[in-house]
C-alpha cells in the first residue's frame, strides 16, 4: 500500500534525523516505525479455535463414518462436554 503523509516540518526533521542516523532511506524507516509501533494481531481465541476444529472434524465425519469411535461420537462427546460445562457455569457453578 502506499500512504502520502503530509508532516509538519519537525517531525519531518526528526524523522529524517532518526532515518539518517539508522542508515536508511526515510521511506524505509517511517515503513519499518509504523510496523514495529502498530499492536501485533491478537491469536484466537479459544472459541473460534473450538470451532475451527469442529468444522475439521465434521468434514471427516464421511470418511470415518459408522467406526467404533470414529468422528462422529468424537464430535457428539465434545458437544456434549460444551453443553455440561456451559450449564455448569450458568447454574452458578
């Protein structure tokens, strides 16, 4: 992406002070300031990573369908865990 900024002329100074004393192009060190100074992307959360390997387990349900133990009583047990431990929880644990 490429981003035109207007700076005032201080921080333009500074900036190319910093840049320079880095040995960098300015470019090169507004690209990499930004990068280190923007919040990281959070990992999953446990919810959306739940579902994730769910959904996994449901497209195997086909191809392990009818074993003892297969995919199918997996994601029943699991189901069934989610709905004791939600109901453990609101009743007021």
């Amino acid at each position: 992406m490429t981003v035109i900024l207007e700076l005032k002329p201080e921080v333009e100074a500074a900036a190319r002070s910093e840049a320079q004393a880095s040995g960098m192009p300015l470019e090169h060190y507004l690209q990499l300031f930004l990068e280190h100074s923007l919040p990281r992307p959070q990992a999953e959360d446990a919810e959306a990573i739940r579902q994730r390997r769910m959904e996994i387990l449901s497209r195997l349900q086909g191809k392990y369908a009818g074993l003892p133990g297969g995919s199918e009583e997996f994601s029943a047990q699991k189901a069934e865990e989610k709905a004791r431990e939600e109901r453990h929880w609101r009743d007021g644990a």
